[in-house]
C-alpha cells in the first residue's frame, strides 16, 4: 500500500519492474499500490521497500504471502 495519487504507484511499479533481485516478478498495479509476484520475494523484500524509501516513496502496507491455487492456476 502507497500513500500519495497514481504518481506514487506508477514510480513504485518501476521500481519494482527495474529492481534487479526480480527478474522474474510480475507487477501489477492496484487501488492501494502495486502488487509484485516474484519467486524471490522472501529473500529481498525488504530490499524493495529500501528501494522506494530512497526513491521518497511512501510506504503505508506490506505484505508477503504464498501464492494462492487461484495464483498458481
């Protein structure tokens, strides 16, 4: 989740997309943010959340989970 308008969330999901421990992440954006799928996201999310801190994004949620049935089919 993004605090700001649709500017936030558009430089959010660059980042995301130009962030180098993410080759393989999905980025899509939401209502609340963005939201990224990515097999590495346990190991560097919180990388990313340096990422958009330093890029003077505002961060107001953060969440990692499993994949669902619905995301895997």
């Amino acid at each position: 989740e993004l605090e700001g308008d649709g500017t936030a969330t558009e430089r959010a999901a660059a980042i995301a997309r130009e962030f180098d421990a993410f080759a393989d992440a999905s980025v899509a954006e939401t209502e609340e943010g963005i939201s990224v799928t990515a097999e590495t996201a346990r190991e560097h999310g919180t990388d990313l959340l340096v990422a958009l801190r330093d890029a003077d994004v505002t961060v107001t949620g953060f969440n990692i989970r499993a994949p669902t049935l619905d995301d895997v089919f």
